[in-house]
C-alpha cells in the first residue's frame, strides 16, 4: 500500500517536473507580466518568481483531480486567482513592461491578449461581467497606446517619480 | 509587445514546488484519512449504544393511574 503510493508520488513527480520544463519559462514570463517587473536579466523579478511558485505548488497538489485536464490551464487559472487575490501589494511599477497600469488592467490584458483567453472565460475566471472585462481591456490598451499617462481618475497612486506629489496617499480621498 | 523571450526560470522551482505540493498533499490526506476514521468511530458508538440501549422501546408503566370519577 505505501509502496504503491510512493510509486504513484514519483510517477506524479516526474509529470510535473516535464510540464514545468516545458511550460514554466511561458507562465514565468506571464507572471513577470502581471506583476509588471522587467523579465530580462534573471533574478530581477523576485515576486512573479514567488507568484509561480506558490501557483505550481498548488498545481502539483492538485494534480491527480486533473482528471485528463489540461495542467497549462490549471496552472494560469491558478496564478491569475493568486494575483488577483493579492493584486494591492503590485500596484507599485516596478519598471516591467506593464508597470504603468493598475493590477486589474495587467491581469484583464494579460489573460486576453497574451494568453488569448476567450472574453467569457476571463470574465468567468475572474468573477467579472463580460462587459467590464472588455471595458478594462480597451482602457487598457488605451492607457499602453497613449504612452503612460492614465486617462480619468485612477483609484490608485499616480505612477513614476516625475507626478507633482512625491509621496501620494492613494487611500485618502477627501 | 507583450511576446519576447521568456526569463530564465530558477533551476530548482520544480522541485521546490513539488516539495511544498507534496507536503500540502499529505497535510490533505492526512486530514480525510483521520476525518474517515473519526467518523467510523462515531458510528461504532452509536450501534453499540442502540444495541444496549434500544431507545425505540417504550417502557413498561409501573404506576397506575389513579382510578377516579367512576
């Protein structure tokens, strides 16, 4: 019985280790991209290396409810959940390709665009309507192609250090 | 924009992924296997109390009622 079940363990263990060799540089550079740090020279994104690890630590206990599944979804369903649930400490840019939008736009343009997730999937995974996935989407989009600056209020802290406030107080709204 | 070449991936995530999963994987198993047992446990109990017990009997009445009014 316990002979078994080890077998089974390290039979799991070395599916897990093929598909994180195969998969995990696409879902590392995905979590680069949601927690907007710069994905070139290694060691540079701390924090979406911890995002993927928790997301895979989950995914390997998981594994045997697979059931057929694909682990690639599991996997990206479980770092964006992970993110979204922690998406107030990675409002702060921190110099990555994404840095100048708010964490809800990273992940809605994330899970869109480079995952080409369908509209109802993502809107399904996040607990969102359809409609305001894809108005994130466009205001996403419209944020990257005007160059940084966010249009209308942002709930967050304006961005870079060049604003006319240095230490802005995101929460206080008088 | 958003493709490009992927970050270099830490030699040891996997196996500190399967590490941690499997920790919480036994922590899982752990928790249903002596959930079962508590279970089963209970159940051997309560058999053991209806056998001796036999709550659906009713009592004999001991006591008569008094006999008034007649």
């Amino acid at each position: 019985m316990a002979e078994r079940a080890t077998h089974r363990d390290r039979l799991r263990a070395l599916e897990f280790e093929a598909f994180v060799a195969g998969a995990g540089g696409r879902l590392l550079h995905t979590a680069t991209l949601l927690t907007g740090e710069p994905s070139h020279p290694p060691g540079a994104y701390p924090r979406a290396e911890r995002l993927l690890y928790e997301a895979l630590a989950r995914t390997y206990a998981d594994w045997d409810r697979l059931h057929g599944g694909d682990p690639y979804d599991r996997a990206r369903r479980e770092l964006a959940l992970r993110f979204a649930r922690e998406a107030r400490r990675h409002q702060r840019p921190r110099g990555g390709l994404l840095d100048r939008l708010t964490p809800v736009e990273r992940l809605v343009l994330v899970l869109r665009m480079y995952e080409e997730v369908g509209e109802e999937q993502t809107a399904a995974l996040l607990g969102l309507p359809a409609d305001r996935v894809r108005a994130v989407t466009a205001r996403a989009v419209a944020t990257l192609r005007a160059g940084g600056r966010r249009p209308g209020a942002a709930p967050t802290a304006p961005h870079g250090t060049a604003g006319p406030r240095p230490a802005p107080d995101s929460r206080a709204t008088p | 924009m958003l493709d490009g070449p992927h970050p270099a991936l830490p030699p040891d995530l996997a196996a500190r992924a399967v590490r941690r999963g499997g920790r919480r994987l036994r922590q899982r198993r752990a928790v249903q296997r002596t959930a079962g047992w508590l279970l089963a446990v209970v159940l051997a109990v309560f058999l053991v109390w209806v056998g001796v017990e036999q709550p659906w009997a009713t009592e004999p009445a001991q006591v008569t009622p008094p006999l008034e009014g007649w």
